[in-house]
C-alpha cells in the first residue's frame, strides 16, 4: 500500500488504524474532510483523529469499510456485529455518516 | 352536391325554395345568390314540433327553421316575440346592424340549405351559434353542404354574440373556405380528427378570432369523408345528436374569442354540457378548437390550451382517425438497458442501519441510553414500535434523566398503571417535545395533574405536543395539560373524539400568540363553525389540520382564511367532503406563503381549482390529491405553471392522470423528491420511464396498484437514485421511512425564544 493512497484513523486511545483512501470514502464524514478545497489538516497530513471513538469501535468500523467495498462489487456478505457494540456502534456510525 | 355529413337523407327535400322566399327579409339586399339548397335534406329523424306561425317557410325549411325556432325561443331571444326561425333571426340580426341584413340573408339562404346537411339543422338544436356564412360568389355547388352556420344560443352574451356575428360574417366574406374547413374539425380535447384540422390552420392564421365557416362544398366534401365516420359514429340517437351539437359548439367557440375585448364571458362549470354553454376563454386570442368553458385566469388557460393543443398536434401527426377514441399523448422513452441502475445491484446497507437492527434485536439488554442523542432514540424507538417490542423497561430507559425529547409513535401497548407509575418519577422540566400517539388506554383526565401536569410549570419547556388517540381525554383535561405548557407551538389533537369546540377556545386564550401548528383531524365531536372565533384568535397559526371533519365547509374557509390565510404554510382539508371550487379560490387568493396543501378525498373540486392554485399559491411545493377528479389536462397545466418547486406531489387514485401529466412532469419538475402514482392506470412503462429518467431529484416514487407497469420500466429506468415502492411483494415497514422529525415543521425553535 502506497502511502498516497492510505489515510490514517487515530482513535480516542491513539490507536491508528492506516487503510486505503477508497476504504475511508465510504464515510460521507471522512470523504468531505479529505477532499474539501478547505486546506484541512487531516487533508494534508492524511490522518483523522476521533477522540470519542474508541479502538474496538473504530476497528468494526474499518472492516466495515472493506465490507462495503465488497457488497458493492457483488460478493454480498452479512456483516456481523456483537451486540454489545451496537450502541457505541450505532452512534459511531451515525457521527461518521455511514 | 355535397356529401352529406348525415346518415340520413329524405328522399326528397321539402319545397326548399320556398322557405326561402319566405325567409327573404325585407331590408336584406340579397346577394344576388341563392343557396341552392340540397337535393337531399338531411331528414330529420328527430320529430319537429310544429311551427305554426312560419308559414312561408314552412316547407322544405320548415323543419329547419322550426329547430332553429325552438331553439331561438328557448334562448329567450327578445325579438322571438311571435317569429321564430329563420325570420326571427334576421330580425334580431337586422336590428343590429343594418348590413348585417345581408348576411342574415345568406344565412337565411344557408339556413334553407341546412336541411341539406343534417349537422347543421342539428346544431341549431344544440343552440350552436349559426356563422352566417359568406356564400357569394362561392361556387353554387349544390346547396349550402357544409354550411356549419350555428346559432349561438347563448343567452348570456347573446349581445356580444351578435355583434360578433356580424363582425364575422364581414371578414368571414374572404375566407369562407377556410371558415368551411374549421367548422368540420372536430377537436375536443385532442379527440377527433384532427388530420384537416391541421390543413386549416396554416389558412387560420390571417383570421383573427373566428371565422365563419362558409357553405362551400367542395370542402365540405374534403371533409365529409373525414366527417362521416365520426358522424356516423355518433349514432343516431338524441345523445349522438348532442354530442355532434357540442362539437360543432366547440368548434365554433374560437371564433368568437376574438371578441373578448368586449366582454369576457365565462362560466364557472366547467363541465357544463348543456347546449347552450359556450363561453370563451380571456386571455386566448387564437383559435381553440374545443369548447372553452373554463373560468379560469389568463395564464393558466393558456397553459390548458397548450396541453390540448400539444395533444391535438400529437394527433394530427399521427393521421389519427380515431372516432370517439381519446387519442393519447405519444410519449417516446426507450429503455435504457446496461445503462444506471443495474436491477440486481443493490447498494450496501449504511452501518448506522445494520447496528441499529441489531440493537433492535437485543432491546432487552440495553442498560442504559445516556449519552444517546435525540435522533438516535427516535429512531430506536420507531423501530421498536413498529415490532411492537416497545415495553416500560425501555420507557424508563427514555425517561430516565432528564430527557429533552420523546417520541412513541405507538403507545397502545402502554397500560393505564404502567404510565402514570413511569412519568409520576420523571423529570420533565427539560422536555421540548412529547409525543405519546395513540395514547387513549393510558391517558384520561384524572391522571394528568399525577403524571404531566405536576405543578404549573412542569412543562415549561415543552414547545411539541402529541396526544393523538386520547379518546378519554375532555376539554377540561386539556385546560390543566394545557396551563403546564404556556410555551406550547405545536399541538396535535387528532383522533381526540372527546374534545369539543371548547378545547380550541381554552387553546385560544392559553396560546394565543404562540401557537404554530394545530392538528385536529378526525375529532367528530369539534364543530368546525363553533371554533371558528377561537381558531380565528390564533395569530401565528402556520400550520392547520382539519382533515376528516366533515363540519368543515365553504363557509369555514372562507371565514377562517379571511382571517389568518395570510399566515398559514400549510393546509390539510382531506376528507372535507363540503368543500368545493369557490374555497381554492379564497386559498389561492390569499394563503401567497401556502406551502403545502392536501386536498385528498374532496370529490366536489374541479378543474378550476387547479386554474386558481396554479395562479395564486405560487410557494407551493407539496401538494397531494387523493381519489379526486381532476382532469389530466388540468393537472399538466398546473405542473407547467408551477411545477419547478414543487418538492412532494401525491396523485393516488387520481384517476384520469395520464400521458400529459407525465409529460409535464418530465419537463418541468427538476426538485421534485416525491412522487406517489398509486392507482393512476393510464400511465404506461414509457411514461413512468419518461418520468423517472427526466426528474433527477426523484428519490421516492410510489406505485401501489399500478399492475399496468412492467419489467421494461422496473429495468430499464435509468435514474439509480429513485428507490420504487409498492410492486412487488416486499414488505412495507422496509419502505416506510419516518418522517423528518423536528419539533416544528416550518420554524426552529430558537427563533421563537
């Protein structure tokens, strides 16, 4: 993995998560703070920092990047998710708008 | 000898010349011709009462002149007096206008002739207005054949009508054949043949207004082939005799547009039939081909005349000779296969949706919901309500804290015990917005002041109020819920059956200056005319919800839109029977800021209310119909007028929409989010396709019981983004999307502090 092509995601612990760029674009969040003409810091740099997500929950949410990725090139799959993520999960998800 | 347009032909005219020596007016200077009248005279099949006083004419235009008489005498024409028929008409004619004399003469030597063409002696029936044509010099081809000369009998502008008459009939002196042709087109509302019609309106163009057809046969006989089968099939029965009377009416009818600037005739029924309707359209100054009857303001009347129009070109393009067919507009959309939405592919769930159907899963183990915000818990709660897994461990769950929002948008599962034991302990200072639906198993008088109405500013912060359903609930429980939450802007009392018309006035003298939207659809027991000066006393009210109340009438509207219309973003009368036309005149008047207006289930209203929204609500940007009677055409005007903004438009059930509705769609509406088409079965593939692929804002498209479309639109549509719900077998929670919730629908909170 090219590093131009990789971003990284920072949890609440420091925990950094480096993924492709086509991953991360799943999420409308992320997708707006990398491309905005804005000179966004995680533009330039390529990280994303998310103090109120933790590692577990920002972890589940790469795969699901790469879930998504999948589904929609054909291989439709079902995700799973431990219940006791869901909550956390849920409200990840909704801040990250995906 | 002209072809005879009607079936039936005596064998032998009656003595025509006679009548017309008879008819010969004395002041009339004869053109020197006279209208050979026809070998064959158009029978009449229909018996003629006897017209004792002509007896000059009473031979082989007796029959005639007889009809013309009846008909003349019902017009009450003031010169009727003791002449009928044809003398009589000269006699109003010639009082007019001296030289009208001399086209009254024609027409009277056409009126000899009418008994030639069966049409013409039975439009005079039909009270048509008989062009005097301008037969001079026009080649004696054996009677005045298509002598389409209608008498109008229309008794309101009987005087204009003459004048005009006479005006035509002078420039009618030029352009007989063109007049000729015109008369024998018979467009109504793209119906008919149209095919000469288009040869005559090239010739049309140097006439203003109308033209008097003249009796010329050789075009007549160009037609009568064209004419004959529509003749024919009109049958021979009184009914088909009214039918071609209304054609020729409406053929007839653009000649006299011209004459607007006289007087503006216009009538309020649209559908009225009877014969003696013709009225004319302001602002149309062209030849309209059909009758025009519509009441409606200069720019939505051109719109309509534009919709028949395009359908009547569509028509004559296609050499269409349909006969009693409605001809429909052709729409071209191909499907668009391997391009845009692919059927199999299907975008992946958003995680938010997957977690939450988890979460759903395992409601039980929830522990807490703290740090969860609002639309989070609105959407839990949603889901778990519509699986009916709602349980008072979750509503503790919710009230616990100090919670700002509560949405349940079922709360049957919920007992009396249960209620009053959760919202006694519960911390409501913080509320904003409270939303018990279909609470009336848990909500009665005696246990608000316990539970919600603690003290009298338990809900000081409560600005959204719904209680639908709480049947158990009375005027006066309501004033002590109600002297809790002076802050209220929302309050929803729908299916509350035991309110009376005092609630609204404890509303009033509580609310008055605050309160936003009220919602009272389906309290029986509220009497809309005794709420009145309460709702009257309401000044900011936006948004006002009365469906179902069947004590909502044209006097209401008219009362409480007088009053507050001014104001008011949002109306929904659906199910008010009583309401008709002149209310949507009084809205478009004066709701200039409507914003959205639901109108379902009214079956009274017609056309013309399109004619008044299209010209007055021009912020208008949701409106829904449901199982009304309007016409495909006057929808299509409607969307070509206003159909930019229109964001949400619901025709279930409208059954007459059809290919001009679609196209007007496909043209117009760019912002168009939702659409519902449910039950509209003329529309076909290619029309939903047209739809589909021309509005890209489209997201939502509803086609309950449209069991007319098929794979080559569900595949071929090319616009990935509308997502189509009602055909097939899904289940339909899936499809359902709450609606954006927010306390209010046209104001932010903030600003109202």
């Amino acid at each position: 993995m090219k590093k131009e092509d990789t971003v990284k995601l920072i949890s609440a612990e420091g925990m950094e998560f480096v993924i492709d760029k086509e991953a991360a674009m799943v999420s409308q969040t992320i997708r707006n703070m990398l491309t905005s003409p804005g000179g966004f810091a995680e533009a330039e740099h390529g990280e994303v920092t998310f103090p109120e997500i933790s590692a577990v929950i920002l972890e589940k949410i790469c795969q699901y990047f790469y879930w998504s990725l999948q589904y929609s090139r054909g291989k439709e799959t079902e995700f799973h998710i431990e219940p006791e993520l869901t909550l956390e999960l849920m409200m990840a998800a909704n801040y990250l708008h995906t | 000898m002209p072809v005879l347009r009607s079936r039936d032909i005596p064998p032998a005219p009656p003595k025509p010349p006679k009548s017309r020596s008879n008819v010969d007016p004395p002041a009339t200077p004869t053109q020197g011709r006279e209208q050979p009248l026809p070998a064959a005279r158009l029978s009449s099949p229909h018996s003629l009462p006897p017209y004792p006083k002509t007896a000059g004419s009473v031979s082989g235009s007796a029959p005639s002149s007889l009809r013309r008489s009846l008909r003349l005498s019902s017009k009450g024409s003031s010169n009727a007096g003791d002449q009928v028929g044809l003398p009589e008409v000269e006699k109003c004619i010639e009082s007019r206008n001296g030289d009208v004399s001399k086209k009254q003469k024609l027409s009277v030597d056409v009126d000899g002739g009418f008994e030639s063409g069966g049409s013409r002696v039975l439009s005079l029936r039909s009270g048509e207005k008989v062009i005097k044509g301008s037969p001079l010099g026009d080649g004696d081809d054996g009677g005045g054949g298509g002598c389409d000369e209608v008498v109008e009998s229309n008794k309101k502008g009987k005087s204009i009508v003459e004048s005009e008459y006479i005006e035509k009939s002078k420039r009618n002196n030029e352009k007989e054949s063109v007049d000729r042709k015109r008369r024998f087109s018979r467009e109504e509302k793209g119906k008919g043949k149209l095919v000469v019609e288009s040869d005559l309106e090239s010739k049309h163009e140097n006439l203003v207004g109308g033209s008097v057809p003249d009796v010329e046969l050789p075009a007549e006989e160009v037609k009568s082939p064209d004419e004959q089968p529509s003749k024919r099939s009109n049958g021979r029965t009184n009914g088909g005799r009214m039918e071609r009377f209304r054609d020729t009416a409406r053929r007839n009818a653009s000649r006299f547009a011209y004459f607007n600037a006289q007087e503006e005739e216009e009538e309020e029924d649209n559908n009225n039939l009877s014969m003696e309707a013709e009225r004319e359209i302001p602002s149309v100054e062209e030849q309209i081909e059909e009758k025009v009857v519509e009441d409606w303001p200069g720019p939505f009347s051109t719109a309509m005349k534009i919709i028949r129009d395009r359908a009547a070109n569509l028509n004559v393009r296609q050499g269409s000779s349909s006969s009693g067919q409605a001809p429909s507009v052709q729409i071209k959309w191909v499907p668009q296969k391997g391009k845009g939405k692919d059927g199999s592919k299907r975008l992946p769930p958003s995680l938010l949706d997957l977690s939450l159907r988890v979460l759903v899963d395992n409601a039980d183990a929830i522990v807490s919901l703290d740090h969860v915000p609002d639309a989070m818990r609105h959407k839990l709660c949603r889901m778990l309500c519509d699986r009916r897994q709602m349980n008072t461990n979750l509503l503790d769950l919710l009230l616990s804290g100090s919670p700002t929002e509560i949405r349940l948008k079922e709360c049957s599962w919920l007992t009396e015990d249960k209620f009053t034991e959760c919202f006694e302990k519960c911390d409501t200072s913080n509320l904003t917005v409270l939303q018990l639906d279909y609470c009336g198993q848990c909500l009665a008088d005696y246990n608000i002041p316990s539970t919600l109405a603690r003290s009298p500013t338990s809900l000081l912060a409560l600005t959204t109020l719904s209680l639908t359903g709480a049947y158990r609930l009375s005027d006066a429980g309501l004033s002590v819920l109600v002297s809790s939450a002076p802050a209220l802007r929302s309050v929803n009392l729908s299916q509350c059956s035991y309110l009376t018309h005092g609630a609204i006035e404890i509303l009033a003298s509580s609310l008055a200056s605050v309160l936003l939207e009220l919602f009272i659809d389906d309290c029986q027991s509220i009497d809309a005319m005794l709420m009145l000066p309460s709702l009257k006393k309401l000044e900011h009210l936006e948004v006002l919800s009365v469906a179902g109340l069947e004590s909502v009438t044209d006097k209401f509207i008219k009362e409480f839109i007088s009053a507050r219309g001014a104001g008011i973003k949002e109306l929904i009368l659906s199910g008010c029977g009583k309401l008709t036309d002149s209310s949507l005149k009084i809205i478009a008047e004066t709701c200039s800021i409507l914003r959205a207006l639901d109108i379902g289930n009214i079956p009274k209203l017609t056309d013309n209310s399109f004619g008044y929204l299209a010209s007055g609500c021009r912020s208008l940007e949701s409106l829904k119909l449901c199982r009304n009677a309007f016409s495909d055409d006057a929808i299509a005007a409607f969307l070509e007028m206003s159909g930019e903004i229109l964001k949400e438009l619901a025709l279930n059930n409208v059954g007459k929409v059809g290919h001009n509705t679609a196209l007007s769609l496909a043209r117009r509406s760019k912002n168009l989010v939702s659409l519902d088409l449910s039950w509209c079965r003329n529309l076909t593939d290619e029309a939903m396709g047209l739809i589909v692929d021309s509005c890209l804002s489209l997201r939502v498209l509803k086609l309950f019981g449209c069991t007319q479309i098929t794979d080559v639109f569900l595949y071929g549509h090319s616009n990935a983004n509308v997502e189509i719900i009602g055909l097939k077998l899904s289940p339909l929670l899936v499809h359902i999307k709450g609606p954006v919730e927010s306390p209010l629908q046209y104001s932010s909170v903030s600003s109202l502090i």
